[in-house]
C-alpha cells in the first residue's frame, strides 16, 4: 500500500542528505529541524528539550555551523546555522538559521505541501 507521507518523509531526507551530506547523523538532521521550528532558538532549551547536556548540545549546533570534528581535527560544518550570544543572559547562545539553511527549510516545507503521488 502506498504511504504518501511516507514517501514525503523520504523525499525530506533527500534533502537533507543531499544539501548536508550523505553521511550527516540522523540526530543532527533531527537538531536542525529543531531550529528550523523558531526564528531563534535558545541552546539550553535546545539541549533540555533533546535531553542532551550544553557541552553536546553546543558541539552538535557547531557541526550544524561553520565546524565540525571528527577523527580528531576540525572540518568544515554545514553552514547551516549561527550562534549568538543572548542580548539579555550573555552566558548563553541562541541558534538561527543561515541562509543555506533557511534554502533547506523552504524545500522541506515545498516536499511537505507537495501532493506525494504514487
């Protein structure tokens, strides 16, 4: 039987897959949907609502950003997000979207209203 929420859930992790990586972590898609949902998205209520600690959250949030680290040494992230420093508590970060990542956005959002055919 033919699913076409399915089918759009599949064509949303094209996306994803293809303007990321292929080898992106399901979790960082996941954290990226997250900041997609709000204009500016706090880290620690990030972190709280994933259940990840504020050094996990904020390496995950850089990965999404200009860097990420595997192996060892620093790569290049995916540029899709930004920090920073709250206007009101300069302890903590707020995460936005870059304009990569607000591209990214109105894909999945065009997949999503997409009437999925068989």
């Amino acid at each position: 039987m033919y699913e076409p929420e399915i089918a759009k859930m599949i064509k949303c992790f094209e996306i994803l897959t293809q303007d990321l990586s292929p080898k992106i972590p399901l979790f960082d898609t996941l954290i990226f949907l997250h900041i997609c949902l709000k204009e500016e998205y706090p880290l620690t209520e990030l972190g709280d609502e994933l259940d990840l600690g504020t050094v996990d959250t904020s390496r995950k949030v850089s990965a999404l950003g200009d860097r990420r680290f595997a192996g060892g040494k620093a790569n290049e992230g995916y540029n899709v997000v930004y920090t920073e420093t709250d206007s009101n508590h300069r302890i903590y970060k707020n995460a936005f979207l870059t304009p990569k990542g607000k591209e990214i956005k109105k894909k999945l959002i065009a997949a999503l209203k997409d009437k999925a055919k068989k």
